[in-house]
C-alpha cells in the first residue's frame, strides 16, 4: 500500500511506501530571511512532515541538501549540527544548485524509516 501526505495534483509533500518515508523537497515559506532562518523553517517541515507519517530526524536515512550558494554551506551546517540527534546523523549529499526561485536559500528531501 501507498501512502500519501498532502498529495496535489503535481506532487505530494511526503509518499510512504513498506516502512520508508520520502519526503519532497522542502523550501521555506518566508524568503526575505537568512540562510539560518530559512533552514530553520525547513527542518521544521522535515519534523512536522516526519511526525505525521510517524517517524522522526532520528530515522532519517539520507538527506540531500541545495544550496544555490555553497558559500552558505559553513552557516547551514551550523543550523543542520544543531538539528541532527547525536549519533543520528544520516549519509547526505549537499550540492550547489539553481533552483527555481532565486530567494530560496536552501531545500532539503529526505527518505526516513518508519519503526
């Protein structure tokens, strides 16, 4: 069986499928702040969307991280640091990418276990 949270008609912000959760890639809704505050709002979704299909940042498997500047990378690992579970941290990739609106400072897809 499938499973999916906040499904539109172009995507769904999180499918679950025989005990893994893959989330979409989560942006933040204000863009008029800092990198630091944009990815707070992020992992906020991540925990929200993760709590509502019934895991958390503990199961987290793989992160992949955007940076449309990778000279945010130092200051976005500051916030990542602070939000991962000691001996939690998942395998992730972060790369250097345009994304879709230029205001975006960072999105984040996850694929977690659910146990």
């Amino acid at each position: 069986m499938i499973k999916r949270l906040g499904a539109g008609k172009r995507l769904s912000m999180a499918t679950i499928h025989n005990g893994l959760v893959y989330l979409a890639g989560q942006v933040p809704d204000d863009l008029s702040v800092g990198i630091e505050a944009q990815a707070s709002q992020v992992l906020g979704k991540i925990d929200a969307l993760l709590a509502e299909a019934g895991t958390g940042k503990s199961s987290i498997l793989t992160a992949t991280v955007w940076l449309p500047n990778i000279a945010d990378f130092a200051v976005f690992n500051t916030v990542w640091d602070a939000w991962v579970p000691a001996g939690a941290s998942p395998a992730r990739a972060c790369v250097e990418a345009r994304l879709a609106n230029p205001s975006i400072r960072v999105e984040i897809a996850v694929i977690a276990a659910i146990l």
